[in-house]
C-alpha cells in the first residue's frame, strides 16, 4: 500500500487517476484549487477511508510541504490546459506550469518521493514525422505565436525532472499524454469530443475547425491512467520519458460524423450537420494547428506492457451517456423515442 499525492487530483485525469489508485488499495490525497479541476469531480470519492482532498494551490508551500512529507509517489498533474486557455491566458499558463514544477520537484527532493510529471503530446509541435517517438526531434514554431508556450514550458517541466533525477538522483518518470479523452472531461477549454457530444445532444451542427481533415489519436482516460499507475510501479522507468496514447488515427470530420452517428442514429438529415469554422474564427489571429498527431507506443509497451484497450466509438458512447445523465434536458426527442 502506497502513499500518494495527485497535484490537480480534481481534474478530468486526475480525478480518474484517484479512482484507479483508490481501487488498488493505495492512500490518495489530492491538491488542487479548483481552477479547472472540480468538487464534483470527486465528490463521489469524498468520504472514503483512504481519500483525502485540500482545496489548495501547490503555490501555497507550507502545504505542499506537508503533503510531500507524507506521501511516497507524488502524480504532477496540476497544470494550465487546454489550447483555449493556453491562447487567452498566456503569462498565467507559462508561470503555472514552470513555477508549479519546479516546487513540486524541490518539495520531492526534500522527502526523496518518486515523481511522475505530467507531460504533452504538444512538445512534439507540428513535427511531420508521426508516429511521434519519444527520441524524436521537437519542432515548436516561433515565439510570437502563443500556443508554443504551452508545448515550451511543458518541455522545460521536463528538462527540469529530468535533471533532478541525473543531479540529485530523484526518481522521476515522465508521461507524455496525446489526447485524453472519457466522462467530466469538460468543453469549456476547447476539447473537441466534449464540444462534439454537447453540440450533437443540444440539436446543433457541429463546428469543425478548418477542413476537418487534421486527425488525432484519442485515448480513454481509463486506459491512460492505467498506464501512469503502472509507470510509477516500474523501477525500470525511472528516469525516462513515456508516450500514452491511442493509435485509432482518426479526421476530425470523421469524429464529427460519427458523434452525429451515435447521437442521431442514422437519420439522413443529421449526418453532415456540420459548420466548418476557418481557424481565423475559432482561434486568435496565428494560430497553428497541427495535421497529425499519432503516438508510438512501442516504448511503453515494452516496459510495461500497457497498450490501449478502449475503442473510441466505446469512449463516444461513455461521454454522450455522461453528458445525458448531466443534463436530461439537452436530450433530444427524436433519440429519446427511438430508445
Ligand atoms: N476542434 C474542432 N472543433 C471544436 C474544437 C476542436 O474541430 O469545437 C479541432 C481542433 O482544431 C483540433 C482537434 O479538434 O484540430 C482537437 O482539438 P482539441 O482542442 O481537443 O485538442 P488538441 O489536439 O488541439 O490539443
């Protein structure tokens, strides 16, 4: 039985990883102040014998310091997300993620904790070389364009535990998620799929950005926590980097299609309701995108052996029960009479 500590425990991953740590018998306390992350994320866990939650930003030390003291494997999941906020709010994201690393790495020091620090699929930039490997070169565009100070300053968090471990012999894993997707995921910072399922259930085209034909992996949030817990039981993946990801290569306006499918069955009159937004419209003027976005996921699953098992109409059906189960009143009355 172990002892852990989820930095943004409230969030959409964290609050799943909660779950899984609880299931296998762990201690999980978790921080978070409820910037993105919410109470009702893990309301359902509060109460239980071996969870324990402070409403807290890890900026506060003293109280990170007497979390840290007291626990063995610290998850580093808190964190500014989301392509929208990352673009609105560009000092608060960089500051976020560096300055919150940084004081988790040294609070771990002092108690020698293993550290698993959440990364992105986005240090790979717009690379063209997919699938994307953890050797592989980063390619970020120029810094006048915010959305690389996301991808920059996840990859300092990185340089960062990574250079504790090699000078201070802290262990340190490092995980790079690709798109995390399943329930309480939310839409408010941009997430397509959310985006997609409340659009379809409120009777709305979906809005696909460009073209549509830029693609990604999408990855239920039980398999990938699956793989963060497992990563922090391996001594073997200390010190490394670790791609977690799906490799189902997916357009988007293929997701869009198959939401609507889902949503809609096969009524004609729903299977292209979507609205093709230019990037210039969806996002402030420079936004880059990119094309594709495919995981290698050879590495881990060398080491541990994880590979992905949920398929993506799968996790589709989960939020667009969620989203049903939310909000009753946003389902529409063709799909309620077909049931
Ligand atoms: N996207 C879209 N419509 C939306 C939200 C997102 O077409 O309402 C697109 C977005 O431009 C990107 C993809 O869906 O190509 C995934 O976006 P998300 O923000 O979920 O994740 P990203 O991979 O960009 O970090």
């Amino acid at each position: 039985m172990t002892r852990t500590l989820i930095t943004g425990g409230a969030g959409f991953i964290g609050s799943h990883l909660a779950e899984a740590l609880l299931a296998r018998g762990h201690h999980v306390t978790i921080i978070d102040d409820l910037s993105t992350g919410s109470l009702a994320n893990v309301q359902h866990l509060i109460g239980h014998e071996r969870f324990r939650f402070a409403i807290e930003t890890i900026g506060n030390e003293m109280v990170l310091d007497r979390l840290v003291s007291e626990c063995d494997v610290i998850f580093h999941l808190a964190a500014a997300v989301g392509v929208q906020l990352i673009i609105q709010k560009p000092v608060h994201t960089i500051e976020t993620n560096i300055m919150g690393t940084e004081a988790v790495l040294k609070a771990a020091l002092r108690y020698r904790a293993r550290v698993l620090v959440a990364s992105t699929s986005e240090v790979y930039g717009k690379s063209e070389r997919v699938p994307y490997s953890e050797a592989n070169d980063v390619v970020l565009g120029p810094t006048v364009r915010n959305r690389w100070a996301y991808a920059a300053s996840k990859m300092v968090d990185e340089f960062l535990a990574l250079a504790y471990q090699r000078e201070h012999g802290l262990p340190v894993v490092i995980f790079r998620l690709f798109n995390t997707v399943g329930p309480r995921q939310t839409g408010q910072y941009g997430m397509v799929i959310p985006r997609f399922v409340q659009q379809a259930l409120a009777s709305q085209p979906l809005t696909v950005y460009g073209d549509g034909t830029q693609t990604r992996c999408f990855c239920n949030v039980v398999d990938s926590v699956r793989a963060i817990a497992d990563l922090a039981e391996s001594d073997e993946a200390v010190g490394q980097v670790f791609n977690v990801g799906s490799t189902e290569e997916v357009t988007i306006l293929d997701l869009a299609r198959r939401t609507l499918a889902l949503v809609h069955g096969q009524d004609d009159a729903w299977r292209d309701q979507v609205t093709l937004v230019p990037y210039a419209e969806a996002y402030a003027a420079g936004f880059e995108d990119m094309l594709r976005r495919v995981p290698d996921v050879s590495k881990i699953h060398q080491a541990i052996g994880w590979q992905p098992t949920i398929s993506l109409d799968e996790t589709l059906r989960q939020v667009i029960t969620y989203y049903r189960l939310q909000n009753p009143s946003s389902q529409n009355g063709r799909l309620i009479s077909r049931q």
